[in-house]
C-alpha cells in the first residue's frame, strides 16, 4: 500500500501544467502543452522568476518536442499526482479503541445512545461532535453527522443494516473529516430513498460533504436507489473493505479526488462506475487506483475524470454498456460509454486494466501514457484515443477488439509490447478535435503486432519514423487500404519491419532512409498459413514469417537489408524461433519462388507516389 499524505489539501504550490485546464483549456490545446514538463516545474505561479524559468523550460521543451515526441503524455503517474491535490487519508485511519467510543444500538425506528456526542430526535440519529462511534443493529431511519469541531468523526459499522426513505442512509453533513471503519467480520448495508430533489444536497446512500475515508476489513452493501451509491463532495479514499455498490445514477464519486488505495469493490451502476467530477480546480478531479480489485459494470463510461485518471496498482475490470459487441458505440447520442474516460491525461503504469467498451476503451482530451500496467481493451470504436498524444513506453497492452485500435494526434511507442486487432485502422495518427499536434508516429523500441482490415499504420498529414523496436503489420486483404499508409511517408534507421497485405496501395519505407528495404509484390496472392522466407543474393535466409491472411505484398526491413542488393520470397519450408507474431528467426527456406525484389527500388514517396523499379509495385495512392 502507498503511504498516503496527512498534508493539508492546500499546502502545495500548484504547478503552471495544470493551469491550463481552469483558465484557458481552448487555448492551451491549441499550443499542445508541449513545454511544461511535469517531472521539473515547481514554481508558484505568483513569482516572476519561477514564471520566466518556466517560459524558458516551455520553449526549449517546444524546440524538441518535434523531433522526440517529448511532451506532457511522457509524463509518470508520480508526475501527475505530484501535480495533483494531496490526499487526506492516513495509514492509520482504521484504528480505533472501543474504550473511547460512543455505542449506537439501532432497532428497526428507534435508537438508544451511550456515551458523548450523539443524540436521537426521532428517526434520526444525530452525531454532533468529533470522535468514535460504533453503530450496530437494524435502521430505517438515518444517521446525520453535523459537526464544525476540528477532527474526525468515525464511524465504525459493526453489523449495520440501515434501509431508509427519507434520503441517504449516512448523511455527513459536516465534518472536519469522516472515517467510515467496516468492523472486523462485520456485514453491513445501506440503502437510501427512491428519488431526490433536484437540489439536494445528499443525494447518495452513503453521502459526505467532507473529505470521507471508508477503511477497515468488514464488508459493506450499498445500495443508492435514487441517484448514486457513496459520493463525497470533497475527496473519497477507500483503503480496505469488501464493498459492493448498486446505483441508479453514479457508482461511486469522489467531487475532488477518488482514490482506491485497496480492497476489494464491485460497482454496478447506470451511470458512471467511478468518478471524480470537480470542474474547478485543476490539481482535482482526479480518480486513483493504486491496489485492491475493481469490478465495474457500468451504463455509461467505467470511470470518468474530469482531469486525470492514474493506475499504479490494482485490478481493474470494466464492462461500459454491455460491452464492444452491445452496438451502443460511438453512434450514442452522448458520444457513447467509454470504459476509462479523462479530461486531461491516462497513464496505466501499474496493476492490471481490462476494459470492454461499446465506446472508446482508454479516451483522454489530451494524452494517454501507457507506462507499465497489463492493459486489455475491447471496444466498439477506439481501444486508445488521446487528442494530442499517446504514448507507449512499457507494459502488456493489447486490443482484442476494436475499429480503430490506437488513434491520436501523435503516437510514440518507445517500449512494452503491443498488439493490437482492428476492423480499420491498427494506428490511426489524425487531428484533434480542438488544437494541433505533431500529426507524426515515432516507433524507438518495444514491439508493435497489428492485425488490421483497414491500413495498419495510418497517419494523415504526417511521417512514420522508425529507429528501434520491432514491428510486424498484417494489414487489408482488399486494395483500398495499405499496411503502411503515411502522408509524409516514412523513414526507418534501426529496428525490425514486416508490413504484409494488399497489393492495391501498399507502400514502404524512403528508399533514402539509413536503414534498406526491400518489397515484394506477388503475382496473385499467397495464402493464409503460408511459411515464407526472405533470402539474399548468396542464398541465406535473412528471415521467415507465417502469414495468417491472404498477402499480396511484403515489406521487410532490418539491418541485414542492403541497398542495391537482389532478394528473393519464397514459400514452402519452416520457421525458426517465433520472434513476433508470424515473424520468426530464419527457417528453412522453401523453394518455391514467389516475388523477387531490390533493396531500395520500393514504392515509398510521400502520399504513396511511385518509387519505380523492380520490386516497386503497388499502386497510386489517392
């Protein structure tokens, strides 16, 4: 478990990143956020200095920004969160000494209380003081906490059931902070109104307006029939517990900041499953997992930030509007469920995220980071979307299922290992909604596996750059779409690239490019299943791939391509040891001859020009 800060919320300076977001968020799209470096900038925005040393950051950040991709999606979950409101909670938050503590008994309407600080008037049970309360029994009235003293109040449910219809079941109308502590091998359950004022104040079963924290090893049952099941309009921190939401409305909301630090939750809800919706303040509004598992089924999107959404740890399974196969996609007149939703940056560097979504997987306004967490996507329009940037520099990232797998307006993949299957696009690089972006696709490192129907890497207006990693495209088997599709075209000086597909528009690399290729057109087409083998002059094997649909074009390149050199594909034979997807160290080769092409005599101009020479084939792109 992470230690969480005791800090006050207001202690810490705010960074110039996020100031965007509340002053200017148009604005700061259009310049891209591409100079303010979250790892380095600290300065209070009030000091001239700090602002100079910041404007000098911006621009020299901006400078290189063109050539590495470097901008805010590069960003770790601790440079997010250090930019980000501290949390309130405290590692000893479930401790509590039953010497000290005011008992509850609740019984069906009524109540009895010993001890300070509480009283009965009614139904109800009124809690006016700080301190330690311990509640038991049956209840169908509510507890109200209202209490303007400096500390906690602490509510330990030691075996509660409480089922109301006069509004929410916990009501912590005020409070210096609140401590919801689920009793060792207890069982409890809240279930609140039917429906609320529009202006409600309370409008959950469990309901806080102060910062809430819920703790402790005993199960909890929610269940928020008029509008959502625990909500805070301050922070919510959930340490520990077996806890179980059903709403009509929002699962579980935490106004500044919803953070799940451990236990074990299930949400079922038909609004959002988590959420964190504090439109502002720029270092809030931001959901947290960083242990414990998460089930959320939802109606509408799984979780939804208004600015970040960061996973350090944890088990976090979603299921948005059915799912990728419910057909409640991006057609949806809200723009559709998605399964992670922020309204400035994802990053996924810890735990494990399985999303199936009618809409987008993973969607953020600006940037998506995938920075080490195991990620599983299925959705029915994108698997990743980011305005502006995404960024992949480690973790197992896969998208089962999607139309478009990866989409942003710039995409880097610098490490982990990506596959990714689409009925469109694999990678799809295009311009956003609001602003600009570099319209480029850098590849550095890692591994990139594409299985796409429409081109496999697409990028409009702009360049593919390759200088590491290993890519392997099975792109369309139709002649409207390429496995390779770049406006600017593409250059490649380091790393492994096999694009196989049709013939129609295929393209590749700049023959001016440090690194050779060499492209095979096939006379007909090869089939599925088929073992091929590129071998050089001399008759050695230079690599070996299985193809899993019909290819009509090839294009290899890795640094044991020359320029100038004869190559031949031939089918027939076997693979060696499976490298990435169908490409594997060189086999047997075959002895069926099925193309034959030149290293450096490919299709490879700018929007699909013709490259000349044998081997070039392909066709005009529009």
């Amino acid at each position: 478990m992470n230690t969480p800060s005791a800090a006050p919320r207001d202690s810490r300076s705010r960074r110039p990143r996020r100031l965007w977001l509340v002053a200017a968020p148009a604005l700061a799209l259009a310049l891209t956020l591409a100079g303010c470096s979250a790892a380095t900038t600290a300065a209070t925005p009030s000091t001239t200095a700090a602002a100079e040393a910041a404007d000098a950051e911006a621009s020299t950040t901006q400078a290189s920004s063109s050539l590495t991709g470097a901008t805010d999606a590069t960003q770790t979950a601790a440079d997010v969160l250090a930019a980000n409101q501290e949390t309130h909670d405290k590692t000893d938050d479930d401790e509590w000494d039953a010497a000290d503590a005011t008992t509850i008994e609740l019984s069906g309407s009524s109540a009895s209380v010993t001890g300070d600080g509480a009283a009965v008037d009614g139904a109800t049970v009124l809690i006016s003081q700080p301190g330690t309360y311990v509640l038991s029994g049956d209840y169908s009235g509510q507890v109200i906490v209202s209490s303007d003293a400096d500390g906690q109040v602490r509510l330990v449910l030691d075996g509660v059931d409480i089922d109301t219809d006069a509004g929410a079941a916990i009501d912590v109308q005020a409070a210096d902070e609140a401590v919801v502590i689920l009793a060792d091998g207890s069982a409890n359950s809240l279930s609140d109104a039917s429906s609320y004022a529009d202006d409600a104040d309370a409008n959950a079963a469990l309901s806080s307006a102060a910062d809430l924290t819920i703790t402790g090893t005993g199960s909890l049952t929610v269940t928020g029939n008029g509008n959502d099941g625990i909500a805070s309009s301050d922070g919510l921190v959930i340490q520990s517990g077996t806890i179980s939401v059903t709403a009509a409305d929002d699962g579980i909301r935490g106004k500044d900041y919803l953070v799940i630090r451990g236990g074990a939750l299930t949400v079922d809800a038909g609004g959002d499953g988590l959420k964190s919706d504090n439109e502002e303040a720029a270092e809030r509004g931001f959901v947290l997992v960083a242990g414990g598992t998460v089930d959320v089924t939802s109606g509408d999107d799984g979780i939804d930030a208004y600015t970040d959404v960061v996973t350090t740890g944890g088990t976090v399974s979603i299921v948005a509007a059915g799912g990728a196969g419910s057909g409640a996609g991006s057609g949806a007149t809200d723009g559709g469920a998605k399964g992670v939703s922020a309204g400035v940056i994802a990053v996924f560097e810890g735990g494990e995220v399985t999303v199936d979504a009618a809409d987008d997987a993973v969607n953020a306004s600006a940037y998506v980071h995938l920075a080490g967490a195991t990620v599983t996507l299925a959705t029915g329009d994108d698997g990743v979307h980011a305005d502006l940037q995404l960024v992949i520099s480690a973790g197992q990232n896969t998208v089962t299922r999607s139309v478009e797998a990866l989409e942003g307006g710039q995409i880097t993949v610098s490490g982990g290992d990506t596959a990714v299957t689409a009925s469109d696009d694999g990678t799809n690089v295009t311009a956003p909604d609001t602003g600009t972006a570099e319209m480029t696709m850098l590849i550095s490192g890692g591994t990139l596996l594409v299985d796409a129907d429409g081109d496999g890497l697409d990028v409009n207006q702009g360049a593919i750059t390759q200088t590491g990693g290993t890519v392997v495209v099975s792109g369309p088997t139709n002649n409207g779409n390429g496995a390779l599709d770049a406006d600017g075209g593409m250059t490649i000086s380091g790393g492994v690239l096999l694009a196989a597909g049709s013939s129609g528009m295929a393209v590749a690399p700049s023959a001016d490019s440090d690194q050779a290729t060499v492209q095979f057109t096939v006379s007909g087409s090869v089939a599925a299943g088929t073992v091929l083998t590129v071998v050089d002059e001399s008759g050695e094997a230079v690599a070996s791939f299985t193809t899993d649909k019909q290819v009509q074009s090839v294009v290899y390149s890795s640094g044991d391509i020359v320029n100038g050199e004869s190559y031949t594909l031939v089918s027939g034979g076997s693979v060696g040891a499976e490298v990435l997807g169908g490409l594997a160290e060189p086999g047997s080769a075959g002895s069926t001859t099925v193309a034959t092409g030149v290293a450096g005599e490919q299709t490879s101009s700018e929007m699909g020009g013709m490259g000349g020479g044998p081997g070039g084939g392909g066709g005009q792109r529009p």
